[in-house]
C-alpha cells in the first residue's frame, strides 16, 4: 500500500512511498507517472540524516 506523510497538507504537494523488496516513490498529485526506485540499504542511508534532523 502507499504510504503517505500525515504531515502532508491538503494540497497534496508531498510524495507517496511504497516499502517492499525494494522503495518506490511517487508524486501524490500523478499517482501513474515515473517512480524512484531504491534498494533498503540505500533508503535507509537517505533517512538515517533526516530521522536525526526531527
């Protein structure tokens, strides 16, 4: 299922991220456009500096 920020407001300018074998991402406003696709060990690299930062 994809997941997006209960932070996000009611504009929908935010991403979406599906957690499986491997990370999607997606713009919420173009739900059938491109995707970033990362494998755990590279996502888990990008939010460990961002958890921090919270």
């Amino acid at each position: 299922m994809w997941r997006k920020s209960s932070a996000s407001g009611p504009d929908d300018n935010c991403v979406e991220v599906l957690l499986g074998s491997c990370v999607l991402v997606r713009d919420s406003k173009d739900s059938n456009g491109l995707r970033l696709s990362f494998d755990l060990s590279a996502w888990n690299s990008f939010l460990s500096p961002v958890k921090r930062k919270l």
